[in-house]
C-alpha cells in the first residue's frame, strides 16, 4: 500500500516487499480476448543521442550524452478507460484497492494496522496558507496529502467523490510502480509484443521531442505567450488554484499541444513511472548507451527507502513550487506507494515502422 503515511517515520522496506504484496505469482487473464498493437496510440522515437540532464537542480547534473536505441512509446498517458479493460480482464487489485497486512508492516501494532483500511494518498488542501519558503522544505508535502480510506483509481479523490468511471479518458491515478509492472505485464500477454515502463533515459528523450537542451518541452521561456502549454497549477500553491488552464487535477489525456514527437501530457497532468531505480548521482557514472538506471536506490532526504524515478510533473505544479514539468526534472517515490497525482505511460518493443 501507498506507505508515506503509515511508515514516513518508520521506513519503508526495499523491493522485496513485493512478494509479501503478492506481485510475483503470474498474472491471469479470464478471457481469450487479444488487444491490438494500437499505432495510433503509439508514437516511434526513432534512435538518436541527446543531452540528457540540467543545471537546474543537483541531481540533474552533469548534463551527458546518452545513446537511445528506436521504441514505440504511448502518446497518451494510460486511461481509466484502459486500466479498467486491464481491472476487469485480470481481477487485479491495485495496492490502493488493497488492506494493509499485518506482516508488511512489522513495525506498526497489530491492532493498530487492523483499524487502518485500504486506500491511497489524496492531494487535500491545507487550511492555512504556507510560506513560499516553507513549500520547499522536503516533508512540506505532508501539510497537502492525506490518507484518504477507500481512494484507490477507481476512486481518486476518495469514496464519496466522482468515480473513474465518469472520468474515462483522465490518466488513471493511484498507479503504484508494481502495479504499473502488473498492467505491463498483461497487456504483453494480450498483445504478444513486450510492453515495459520507460527507462528514465528512454522518458526525457522522448518528452524533450527531438530539442536539444531546451528547459521546456517546448522550448526555453515557460510560458507561451497566449497559449497553455500543460495542465499545472495556476496561482498561490497549495490553496489558490485560479484553474487558468482550465483543470484542477487530471484534465482528459491529449487536452494540450503534443511535443514534437506527438506526444501528449509529457509535462504536467499527472507524474509517469520510470522502470529505474532513483539515485542522484547516477548520471555521474551512467553508461552512455540505452542507460537502465542502478542496481540500488538512495534518497538522501529518506535514507532506507528504495525509490524509483518518476517523471513529468503534475496538475500540482507551479514554477513557483516544483517547475517539475521540465522535462529534465527527476521525481522519486518507494515503488508500493500511489498518490492521486500519480500514473503512467508505456514502452512497446514493437518492431520499427517500415516507412
Ligand atoms: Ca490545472
Ligand atoms: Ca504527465
């Protein structure tokens, strides 16, 4: 289950939580049905290098070169509408959808993870406003995200809030790391072509678009003049949201410009899985071709707790706050948590078009 609430002071335990999740026994399918490999929703990165980093943070530097092989990526963030084919094929529950077990939180009372109910993390905002300077804090989040019982992707916001199913092209939300594996795992069985996350590199090189060192998807100044470029946050964050893009969490998928490779939401809507690990040095050593991310994690802010990358930022970004829709902007969460500002998109090791 999303843990930031139930273990921030206690720690997270590593990757190997995912046996005790259920995660490793193979993934049914209850029907026969095939999915089609869908171009039109897949976008070809052809192979190429690029400048993968920035200067504007610590752990997006140095700036290096990186050497991408071609692969199929979704234009779209992954749909309600897709992840309920995905809910209702499988009867796969999400770790939001699930009640915490006793014996993955050895460090909590039995009685007390008894009265702890299923459910995820839901952006609620504060009742007083915080300073600006405060917001940078690292466990400012807390003042802004509250355990909600029964919030799962089905539910969002939360049980007594509208449902997924009025919401069928938003980016489903909820999405922890092991569940996104989990829907990549069967649509590989259903399609017959290998779908896996993005590796973080694979991430910024097809949301930057084919520019090169541009600190924006679409180019170098933040905002266009007279155009809106992303779903984000407009006005004083957490608590005025004035909604000048027109949304005040997950807008339709493909709502704003695509990039120049045709894809959609890469910056803001909701945050995107990345298969690798999070370290913040590793562009130090990173091997310079088709880069898989290392084989560990550490957050300096949360030592103990293995993390992977996300990408893209989210309706909850400001440049006043985070500016995380910058496509060079690296985000880390443990691998079992879902917030309701979190999803994803997928890779497909298809072969290239022929044209
Ligand atoms: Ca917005
Ligand atoms: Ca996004």
């Amino acid at each position: 289950m999303g843990c930031v609430f139930l273990l921030v002071f206690l720690g997270c335990k590593p990757d190997e939580n995912a046996k005790s999740l259920g995660l490793k026994i193979p993934l049914k399918s209850n029907s026969d049905s095939k999915v089609q490999f869908d171009k039109e929703r897949m976008a070809w990165i052809p192979p190429g290098s690029f400048d993968m980093g920035s200067e504007m943070n610590q752990d997006e530097q140095p700036i290096h070169k990186v050497k991408l092989d071609g692969f199929w990526i979704g234009k779209y963030e992954v749909t309600n509408e897709e992840f309920a084919e995905f809910a209702r094929d499988s009867g796969y529950k999400t770790i939001a959808e699930r009640k915490p077990k006793p014996e993955d939180f050895p460090e909590i009372p039995p009685g007390e993870i008894d009265k702890i109910k299923a459910g995820s993390i839901v952006f609620t905002p504060p009742d007083e406003d915080i300073p600006v300077e405060r917001l940078k804090a690292h466990n400012a989040f807390l003042a802004w995200w509250k355990y909600v019982a029964g919030a799962s992707w089905r539910f969002p916001e939360g049980p007594q809030k509208e449902g997924a199913e009025k919401k069928a092209k938003h980016p489903v939300v909820h999405i922890a790391w092991y569940d996104a594996q989990e829907y990549c795992k069967w649509l590989t069985h259903k399609t017959g072509i290998k779908y896996r996350l993005p590796t973080e590199a694979e991430w910024e090189y097809a949301a930057r678009g084919g520019l090169q060192r541009k600190e924006y998807i679409w180019g170098d100044k933040q905002e266009l003049e007279g155009q809106i470029m992303a779903n984000i946050w407009q006005g004083r964050f957490p608590r005025e949201n004035t909604k000048k893009d027109g949304y005040y969490t997950t807008a339709p998928v493909g709502k704003f410009p695509p990039n120049g490779y045709g894809l959609f939401d890469v910056g803001g809507n909701v945050w995107e899985w990345c298969s690798d690990w999070y370290m913040p040095n590793y562009y130090r050593n990173s091997p310079v071709s088709n880069p898989k991310g290392p084989n560990e994690s550490y957050d300096p802010n949360e030592p103990g707790q293995w993390k992977r990358v996300q990408r893209s930022g989210s309706f909850l970004c400001t440049d006043l706050y985070c500016g995380a829709f910058r496509p060079s902007r690296r985000m880390k969460t443990t691998p079992d948590t879902g917030m309701s500002h979190a999803g994803f998109r997928v890779v497909a090791e298809a072969p290239a078009p022929k044209d």
